[in-house]
C-alpha cells in the first residue's frame, strides 16, 4: 500500500501507482477537503478490507465532505465484492460524506455502481452520487 497526503486531499493509493498531476493540481486550487481512493490493477475485495480502518479514520475528518474512488482493479463490481461497495457506502453515509465520486472503465457496469453505492435495495444513502468513466468528469462534478 502507497499512502500519499497532498495538499488538499487525503489519497490512499491501494496497489502501485501514484496520483496524476491533474488530480494533484485540482485539490491544491480547491478550497475544500476532500478524499481520493485508487484501487490498481491487482487489488481484491481483501485488500480494502485491509485498509477499511484507515478508509473510515480518513472520511471520518471533519473537512471532508465529498470522496472520489477510481477503481482500476479487475472485476470490482462482481458478486464477491458487492458488500464492500455497501460497507463502504454506509460507512461514507455515517461519516457525513455528500457526494461522492466513482472513476470506473466498466461503464456498462454503472447501473449495478450506482445501485451499490446508493445503498443496495434500501437506497437510503444521503449522499449524491455520480459515475464515469474519466477523472476530469468526476473532478468537474465534484468541484460544482
């Protein structure tokens, strides 16, 4: 695990890898705090497990309004990893997160992303959600 803090956002970068300059740059601009998450290529459902105490320690600072998770990783919306998706929204929900963000390339996978991340049949995240497929259109929806 690589964990980088950058001005502006917590990053914990699950994998090998680090942070864009894009990214770096938007949260040294923005006035608020935020958390980013990357997931690479070869991280599994026990790898978050792994790090759910520090992923809660990190949404759980009072500055923190809005996460990104931009997932990488092989088969991150299947069935053995769907209740990490809800765990993880309902510790996001608890924490007061109000919108969060999710970077993906399996956007014909969006309806189950969003399905998880709302909450599963409940729906009773009170969070906004937003899914896509690039960085930039995750950064320009959390910025507004």
């Amino acid at each position: 695990m690589n964990r980088t803090v950058l001005t502006g956002v917590m990053a914990l970068l699950v994998g090998v890898g680090g942070v864009g300059s894009r990214l770096r740059h938007f949260f040294r601009t923005e006035a608020c705090f935020q958390a980013y998450f990357k997931f690479l290529q070869g991280a599994t459902a026990q790898t978050f497990q792994n790090i759910f105490t520090e992923f809660q320690n990190l949404v759980n600072k009072p500055d923190v309004t809005k996460m990104i998770v931009d997932v990488e990783m092989k088969d991150a919306w299947g069935k053995d990893i769907q209740d990490v998706w809800l765990q993880t929204g309902s510790a996001a929900d608890a924490a007061g997160i109000t919108r969060w963000g999710v970077v993906t390339a399996e956007t014909s996978k969006t309806m189950t992303i969003s399905f998880l991340i709302k909450g599963g049949k409940e729906r009773n995240r009170s969070y906004e959600t937003y899914v896509a497929d690039s960085l930039d259109d995750v950064l320009a929806w959390i910025r507004s």
